[in-house]
C-alpha cells in the first residue's frame, strides 16, 4: 500500500536499502543488456555514499532506480523502510518532489528561464507563492555565490555557475536526500572543488548524500564507496 503523506521520517535502519536489484535493457531480445545484477545495499540517514566504477558499469542506472526515476525488472528499493517500487507513477512524482533532489551530469537547466526561475522552478507543483518562491531562490543563490547572476540565463552562465544554478534547485526544497550524476565532469577543478566543499557541508547538516563520481576527491568526505564492475558490486 502506498504511504505518501506517511513518509517522514526513518524508522527503519537503513534510509535506503535495496534487495537483490537487478535491471535489464531490452530483456527478452538478442540486444539485451544486462545493466545491474543483485544488487543489496544499506545506506544510513546522513551519510554520504560515493558510487565509483568504469564508465557503463551501472553507477547512473543504480542511483536512477534509488532515486525513482527508473524501475528495476525485479527486487526491491525501500526508501524510509517503505517499499517504492509498488508505489504509483504519480506516488513517486510526490516522493521525488518533497524528499530528493537532483543534481545532473548535464545541469538539466531550462534555457529560458533565468537562474532565479530555474531555482524557484520544484516549488511551483508545491503552490509557493512568487514572493515566497523568490524570496528562497534568492537566499539560496547567495549562498552559492551567484548574487550577480540572479537573472541571467543558462546560456550566459559558465559551467562552474550552471552547476551552482543546478546544485541550489536541488536543495531549495530542503531535501533529505541528494543523488548526484558525475556532478564535477562538466566544470573546472576550481568549481569542482567548490562543489567538494558545499556537499561536505551539506553531508554536516545530516542530508544523506549518494554521488556516482570517477573523481577521487570525494572519497576524502565520503562515508562509504560502492565500487561497481559489470553491474555488480566489486
């Protein structure tokens, strides 16, 4: 049975857990490909996990499937000791909103909008009020460090900023949770290290953060690293 409003806090040991998780593409057919194979995993609240493994090894597939954007072909992610992969589309659309935030290889960001809208953007299906969607957006924004770049758009924007942009739109919700796809292989070492330093300060403020990463520099913050080969846990 779903459990939407329900889902607030972490009875279970595990914030997230996985049982036996495996994903398929293209099953049944001559160009199958088998992307995860039994998968299991515990990750407490707070701590923050980095994925590593060659490039196809399954590190964006897994936090995809964690993070409900995908299903696997069977077994199961408990999320708050809930099982989610009985959960709705329309569930998991809720789930996503209020508990995740994301932050992608590509930034993801909507070129006509300006950073501010990009931002303020999750807290429309919420029915923020614009004064009140402003009001965070900007607060956020100055955090990051991009007080001067309120209103300009993606395309006037370099990287490093696109993914500080990128990065302060997943946690305007105030998120629990933070799954982040190779967030430093757009952007300059400079950025990337500015982006190391915001995350170890969110990992101190108990979000639980998951990274699929091939940058070393994060192990020095991470709680747990998952290597992964061919699908499988090395």
């Amino acid at each position: 049975m779903e459990s939407i409003n329900g889902i607030a806090g972490c009875s279970d040991e595990a914030m997230i857990r996985t049982e036996n998780l495996c994903k398929l593409y293209n099953p049944h057919s001559k160009h199958e490909v088998r992307a995860l194979t039994d998968i299991n995993l515990h990750i407490r609240k707070g701590s923050f996990a980095v994925f590593s493994g060659p490039s196809g090894s399954g590190k964006t597939t897994l936090l995809n499937i964690i993070g409900t954007l995908d299903r696997p072909v069977s077994g199961k992610v408990f999320l708050y000791g809930e099982d989610v992969t009985v959960f709705s589309d329309i569930a998991l659309s809720v789930l996503r909103r209020d508990k995740i935030g994301f932050i992608f290889q590509d930034f993801n960001l909507i070129p006509r909008l300006s950073s501010i809208e990009n931002v303020g953007n999750p807290l429309l299906p919420l029915g923020v009020r614009a004064g009140e969607r402003f009001r965070r957006s900007r607060a956020i924004l100055e955090r990051m460090g991009l007080d001067d770049r309120l209103n300009h758009r993606p395309e006037e924007l370099s990287g490093g900023q696109q993914q500080r942009v990128a990065i302060a739109r997943a946690l305007v919700n105030n998120p629990d949770i933070i799954i982040a796809d190779e967030p430093t292989s757009s952007i300059d070492e400079d950025a990337g290290t500015q982006l190391i330093e915001t995350m170890k300060n969110l990992k101190s403020n108990g979000t639980t953060i998951l990274v699929a990463t091939h940058d070393t520099r994060f192990n020095d913050i991470a709680d747990e690293i998952f290597i992964i080969k061919g699908g499988r846990f090395a």
